[in-house]
C-alpha cells in the first residue's frame, strides 16, 4: 500500500467535500428551473453526487477514525480533534438519513420538497464546518506534519538570481551589490573610464590671441 502521510483521510475527505457540496448546489437550482426536463436532469445529476458523496464519506470517516486513534498529539490538540470529530460525526449521520430519504424518493418516484432541500443545504454547511476544523487541525496544531519550515527572523532574504559564468571564470549572483564588488575588483576597469582618459589627452585646447606657435 502507498504510504500517505498521515494516512488516507486527507485524500478521502477533498471527494467527500466536492460531491456534496455540488449535490446540495444542484438540488437547490433545480426548485428554481421550470418543471420539465431540465430540472429532472438536475436532479439525477444531484442524486448521483449524493449518493457518491456518501459514499466517499463512509472512506473519510475510516480513515478518518483510524488517524484519530493512531496520529501522535499532545493535550491541547486532542481537545480539537474532539471536536472535529464531533462535527464529522454528527454530519455524517445527518448526510446518511438524507441519502436514504433521496433513495426512497426515487424508488417511488416521488419529487423532493423544500423540507428535503433545506436539510441538504443544512447539512452541506456542517460539512464545510467540519473541513475546517479539520483543516485547523494542520495548518494550525501541525497534526501530521513531519516537518515544519524554521523561520529564520526578520530580514530573511532569498536569492533569485541565477549566477552568471564570466570569462575569468568565475560566477556571481546577478545583483547590485554582487556586481559592484565584481566591478571594484583589480583588473577590471570599464572601457568607458579608459576611453574618457584617452579623449582627454587627445582633446584640442585653444590659446589666447597673438599667442606664437608652439608644440604641446
């Protein structure tokens, strides 16, 4: 078996979301589409990512329960896994009356009421608040993180740059502070100094009237 760290739950659980998230959206927009074809495709469409949805959630809750009782924690996360674990729970048991009133609607081809909905609706908000305890659980407690980033303090910077190789062989950072010690190092005076020393000795100078010619 592929080894997931800290398990399966996190995998699982992104499925479970999606479906029933896209189910409880579905069956909302079908009340509001004239009764016809169109909103009968809605529904089967919402009463397959239900029941897939549950489906996925009998996987979350597993894998989810095992992680519960196997990842290492320390007091003050216990006390928040209990309680994501209360409202997973409690959500699930909710998803799972609202998957078998879908399925008795369908065997008797019945159509869904409001009352039917708004539970759906209600339940897609209690998974939503699920997802983010459990996401509180890593990205604040660090639950199943093997390793975490070490902040380095204030006036951390990166280098970006990719370094240059130059003709003497040598490399350095494509920066402003790394281009000018490359530039104040011996031997390596620009062109345009030596030409502007070069015109400099070369340039006419003018004298004033009546001066007798001489050679500079």
């Amino acid at each position: 078996m592929i080894e997931i760290v800290p398990n399966w739950h996190p995998i699982f659980v992104h499925f479970t979301v999606a479906l029933l998230i896209i189910a409880a959206a579905i069956h909302l927009l079908s009340h509001f589409l004239p009764k016809g074809d169109a909103a009968n495709q809605l529904t089967i469409v919402a009463r397959w990512n239900l029941w897939f949805g549950v489906g996925f959630t009998l996987l979350t809750v597993a894998a989810g329960w095992y992680a519960y009782n196997t990842v290492a924690h320390d007091a003050p996360l216990h006390i928040a896994m209990n309680v994501h674990r209360n409202w997973a729970m409690a959500t699930f048991a909710l998803l799972l009356g609202i998957a078998g009133w879908e399925y008795y609607l369908s065997r008797h081809g019945s159509g869904k009421g409001w009352l039917f909905t708004g539970l759906l609706v209600i339940a897609a908000g209690l998974l939503l608040s699920t997802a983010w305890h459990g996401g509180e659980l890593v990205y604040r407690y660090g639950l199943g993180v093997m390793s975490l980033p070490k902040p380095e303090g204030p006036g951390h910077t990166h280098e970006h740059g990719e370094e240059a190789l130059h003709e003497d062989g040598h490399t350095h950072s494509h920066d402003d502070a790394a281009h000018d010690e490359h530039d104040a190092e011996p031997g390596h005076a620009t062109s345009a100094a030596e030409s502007a020393v070069a015109a400099t000795k070369k340039a006419r100078h003018t004298h004033p009237p009546g001066t007798p010619p001489h050679n500079d």
